[in-house]
C-alpha cells in the first residue's frame, strides 16, 4: 500500500474501466509497440486517460488543437481523433527520433494528414507561434518536461480564447506534490504549475485523479472571458 491506496486496486480498477468502455485498438497498440522498440520512454497516457482526452476535446468541437510533447504520438492520436472535420493539430517534439516515430504511428492511425509534428524546444516553438501571431486554439494538452509546466501555461494562454480547454498531466505524482519541501525539480514544477491553476483569474480549473501503476492527476481549465 504506498500513499494510503493501495496499489493492486489500482491497477485492477483502471483495467476493469478499460476492458468495459475504451476496446482494443489496432493502431494505437502497434504504436506504442514501435514506440519501445525505438527505445522511447513507457510513459504515455494510459488508454483511459487517452479516452478522456478525446472525450473533453471532442466537447469542444476543437478546430485547433495544440499538444506540447509528442513522444512516440499515442495521446496526439486522440487528440487528432477529436478534430472537427476541417482541424488541424500542431504538436511540439523536442527529440527528432520521438518526432519521426510519432509521424509514422499518425500515418498509420490514419490521422497524419491533419497533424504537424514541430521539433524543437517546446517554450521557443511557442514564443515562435506568437511571433507569427498564430490563431488561437480550442484544447490544449500540456505533456511534457515538468519543470516547463509555469512557462507553458503562460505561453498557452496568449494562444488561447475565451472558451479554450488547457488539459495537463502528471500533476500528483503518486502523492509526492504534497511535499513542500520536495527538491525534486519535476515536483516543484508541478506544484508551482498547480498553484498558477488556483490563483490564474483566466483560468477555471480542476485537478481529477487518474491511476494506472499509480495515483496521479488530470487537470482540465476553461479559460474565461
């Protein structure tokens, strides 16, 4: 039992909701395969945080959509997913072989043709899209180095509208954002991201608790007008 829950129940739990309303996907699943034989780090979104992020994307009836972190393209395919007819994703990538996989796995999920993988780091590309005074988008989904969450947000939200929905991930981290005291540069990150969703006036949020192999967070924020 680590944090007061017990983590069989857990996993036990997360697979029950997964065999009963997210059913096996051919491409999402070669995806992922491609994406450790490449050597990427397992540290996608689970199947039914990607069905939840399809599902709050899809309620927003996005045109745009804006993910910062690629990896090997398994949550960018939700996304995508989500699209209105006429959309498009911009996705941001800071290592050229996680960029190359994920192109292969779009392509191959049938959504390549309305993604762009854009490499490099993520806080320059997006200071790069303000530049070109790029439009804004409907969801956002922040997935990437923690330590960047507090710049991410406020880049997002000069990419952002009244009515956007900025989703991001990993914010408990099996329990260990409730030590204050954390020198770990990802914890400190997050709490300080966390803390910006509590005080943000242009942002109405909430943090969920998601599980897998562990206890961690989902938060979604509406901008205001």
């Amino acid at each position: 039992m680590a944090n007061g829950v017990d983590a069989g129940l857990l996993v036990r739990v997360d697979r029950y909701i997964e065999e009963l309303l997210v059913p096996p996907d051919a491409a999402l699943q070669k995806g992922l395969a491609d994406a450790a034989a490449a050597g990427l780090p397992d540290i996608a979104v689970s199947p039914n945080e990607g069905k939840l992020l399809y599902l709050v994307a899809r309620l927003a009836r996005p045109g745009r959509i804006l993910e910062i972190g690629t990896l090997g393209g398994y949550s960018t395919t939700w996304l995508a997913r989500a699209l209105e007819p006429a959309g498009r994703l911009v996705t941001l990538e800071i290592d050229p072989l996680h960029a190359e996989v994920a192109r292969r796995n779009l392509k191959r999920a049938g959504v390549g043709d309305r993604v762009e993988v854009r490499v490099g780091p993520a806080a320059r590309t997006l200071r790069a899209m303000l530049e070109a005074r790029e439009p804004p988008f409907d969801v956002v989904f922040i997935d990437a180095d923690k330590e960047g969450y507090p710049e991410y947000l406020d880049l997002t939200l000069r990419l952002s509208r009244a009515g956007t929905v900025i989703m991001a991930d990993n914010l408990i981290r099996g329990g260990r954002v409730l030590n204050r005291g954390s020198t770990d540069p990802d914890v400190r990150g997050v709490r300080a991201f966390n803390a910006r969703l509590g005080t943000e006036p242009r942002l109405d949020s909430i943090i969920l608790p998601v599980m897998r192999d562990r206890l961690d967070g989902l938060s979604i924020s509406l901008v205001r007008a």
